[in-house]
C-alpha cells in the first residue's frame, strides 16, 4: 500500500510539474509573439492611458509570477519563507488589473447614471481571489527542512476550507465576467445584430466584437472549469484541494486580457490615423468618457458602431 501511494504521489507531482511547465511555455511564447505590438503600441505612445497601464500590469505581473514559481527554493529556510511569501503576493496580485480591465470596461461602456454602481460592483467581484488568495496561501505559513521533502511550506488551512474558499471565489469571478458580457452586449446590440447577419464579410467592427466576446466568454469558461474539476476532484494538485486547471487559467486569462487590449488598441490607433469620417460604414470607436477619465481609460471605452453603407464599408476594409 504504500508502495502504491508513493507511485501515485510520484505521478501527481510528475502531472502537476508538466502543467506548470505547458503554461510557463505559453505564456513565454505569447509574450515573444506579441512584444513588438506592446512596444510599438504602448510603449512609443508617449501618453499614459488606463490601456497602457492595464496591459504593462497584466502582462509583467504573470511573467513574475511565472518566473518565481519556476525557480529552485534557496536552501536556507528563511530566505525559502521570503520566496514563498513573494510567490503569494504576486499570484493574488495578478487579479488587480484583471478585475480594474474588467471594471474600467464595463464603467466605459455602462450609461452614466449606473456607470459607477455596476463598475464597482464588478470591480469588487472581480478582486476576491485577491483577498482570498493571500489568506490561504499567507495565513499561518511556515516554512520547514523535512529530511524526506526537502524544504515545503506548511499553513494551518483545511483542505475543506480551501474548497470552500474556491468556489465562493469562482462564483464571485462567474458572476463578474457574466455582467461585463451582458454589458458588453446591451451596448453593442445594434451592432452584434448587424455583425452577424454579415459573418461572411469579417470587417473589422465584426471581428473586434467576436474576438471581445469569445475573451470574456473564455474567461468564463475556466472559471466555470475551474470550480467544477476542484468539486469533483479532477486533476487536483498533490499539496492542494483545488484543480490544476488554476495553473493554465492564470497565464491564459492574461494572454486573453493582453490580446484584447492590443486589438483595440490597434483598432485605436488606425482610426486616430485616418482622415475620413467615421460616419459612414467604418468602425467609430465613441469612447462614453469625458474629460481627464476619458483620457485614462483610452481604448478601453470603444464602443463598436458598425452601419450597413457596404460600398463604404468595403472601401474602408481595403485600405485597411
């Protein structure tokens, strides 16, 4: 029996390390593939927007926290508990500016009298796992030399509690990227209808609506994955109750979020290049802003406005 234990702890960790080591390798190989954009984008602009800021946080706070969870323990216990601990905050830390994206989205695209109600709301659902994550990973850590182990963190908190904590957390996630959709989707409804009766032309208004849509709905979708698997049991990691599914959806939602940002920025910036109005056929990006809070939430306040002129439209595309 407990050769059969051991064999089954051995593979665990063995799965959980090949999982750890498939995300580090996407999130590297996106980060390559998109560098140029990031700096052509958002680092040669010269002005600072709420976009800006948003994709530098996103992409380099993972990147870290990527990094440090991949590097080898240092062999004293002290400097391994200063190790752990920035481990911690840097994995809870990665939620801040997924749930300002989220919030910053919503109260761009939201009428003015809810504006602020439904973006702090949304801002506040979406920071949970900050809290939730740094209570579990923080509460009671200890770092100890097992003669067997090696050198591993030890924290008081159940297992049952961890799962618990888990799905409250998702729900809260759940319920977050639901109401950016459904807002998402109430201010863009003209044009969802128009975009899908003209799927075969692909223009640009389209393509950025989809491509908006299928990156909330994913995020939606690991989270729902998440709280699932971590419930029944799938795949869960050897020195936690929850999934492992939380190791590909950190990276992936930042992926996600970095590609959003770099579409409408880009959509941003060829619009802010062309001479002809926005009238006619073309993608009016009408941020619902004003003033300094315009400026900083920058492309995040895109509104899609697509109209049926398809001489225009067509005209619009081949220059673009």
């Amino acid at each position: 029996m407990a050769d059969n234990s051991d064999v089954q702890v051995a593979t665990e960790v063995f799965f959980g390390n090949c999982w750890t080591s498939a995300t580090t390798a996407l999130l590297a190989y996106d980060f390559v593939l998109t560098f140029p954009s990031e700096v052509t984008l958002f680092w040669k602009g010269g002005h600072l927007s709420g976009a800006t800021l948003l994709c530098l946080l996103n992409r380099y706070i993972t990147l870290a926290s990527q990094v440090i969870n991949n590097v080898s323990l240092p062999s004293s216990v002290e400097s391994a508990f200063s190790v752990y601990i920035a481990a911690a905050v840097l994995q809870a830390l990665q939620y801040l500016p997924w749930a300002a994206f989220s919030a910053l989205r919503a109260y761009a695209l939201c009428p003015d009298p809810y504006r602020w109600v439904i973006s702090a709301g949304i801002f506040a659902l979406s920071s949970v796992p900050i809290v939730t994550d740094l209570w579990v990973n923080l509460h009671g850590l200890s770092v100890v030399n097992d003669p067997v182990l090696g050198i591993i963190a030890i924290t008081p908190v159940s297992a049952s509690t961890i799962t618990k904590l888990e799905v409250v957390t998702r729900s809260f996630l759940i319920a977050s990227d639901l109401a950016v959709l459904c807002v998402t989707w109430f201010r863009t409804y003209e044009t969802a209808k128009l975009s899908l009766r003209r799927l075969g032309k692909r223009s640009l208004a389209c393509i950025l609506l989809l491509d908006g849509t299928i990156y909330f709905l994913a995020l939606l979708v690991l989270s729902i994955l998440q709280m699932t698997f971590t419930l029944t049991g799938i795949g869960n990691k050897v020195d936690s109750p929850t999934s492992v599914i939380a190791l590909l959806e950190e990276p992936l939602t930042s992926i996600l979020i970095s590609r959003f940002l770099i579409d409408l920025q880009k959509a941003q910036c060829k619009l802010a290049g062309s001479s002809r109005s926005v009238s006619l056929g073309e993608v009016a990006f009408q941020s619902q802003t004003s003033g300094s809070t315009g400026c900083f939430v920058g492309s995040l306040g895109a509104q899609l406005s697509c109209h049926e002129v398809d001489e225009e439209e067509d005209e619009m595309e081949h220059r673009l």
